[in-house]
C-alpha cells in the first residue's frame, strides 16, 4: 500500500500551476477551435435529430389516435348488429317455442 496515492486535504492558497495562465500556441488555439467547431455541428446536428423525432412521434401518435378511433367504431357497429341479429333469432326461437 506503500505505492497507493494519499488523499490530499483541500489547500488554503491556490498552488503555482493552477494559478498560472496557460498560453496556447497558434497550432493549438487552431486545433481547438476546429474541435469545439465540430463539436457545435454535431450538437446542432443531434439537437435537430431529436426535434424531427418528436414531430414524427407525435404525427404517429396522432395517426394511430385516428386509427383507433375507427377500429372502434367498427367494433361498436360490429358489436350493434351481431346483437340485432342476436335479438332476432331470439324472438324467432321464443315465438316457435309459444307455437307448440
């Protein structure tokens, strides 16, 4: 354990290195402007990503609202008639059976 890193207590006066000014190069400042520039792009890129995304989701939901709402109809006027003809083959049975 000899080897293992000592947890440093917080410093009181800031050290030389972190209180210096670090001064890039020419190469550098152009090295990271061109990295933050693509960083903006591909940041735009994704931010524009995700609101198409919605816009298709919510289009989707909307469209599958409307399918729904017209299976259910369908359901219902399924569901009306077979109860009809339900009904009619009931009074055809009950009218048989009062015959004989």
């Amino acid at each position: 354990f000899a080897s293992k890193h000592k947890d440093e207590t917080k410093r009181k006066k800031k050290s030389y290195s972190s209180k210096r000014a670090v001064v890039m190069e020419a190469p550098e400042r152009k090295k990271q402007a061109f990295v933050q520039a693509l960083n903006s792009i591909r940041n735009e890129k994704v931010s524009i990503r995700k609101t198409r995304n919605a816009e298709r989701l919510v289009a989707k939901q909307k469209k599958n609202a409307q399918k729904d709402e017209a299976m259910e109809e369908n359901r219902k006027a399924n569901k009306k008639r077979q109860y009809r003809a339900d009904g009619k083959r009931e009074t055809i049975r009950e009218a048989k059976r009062q015959k004989s």
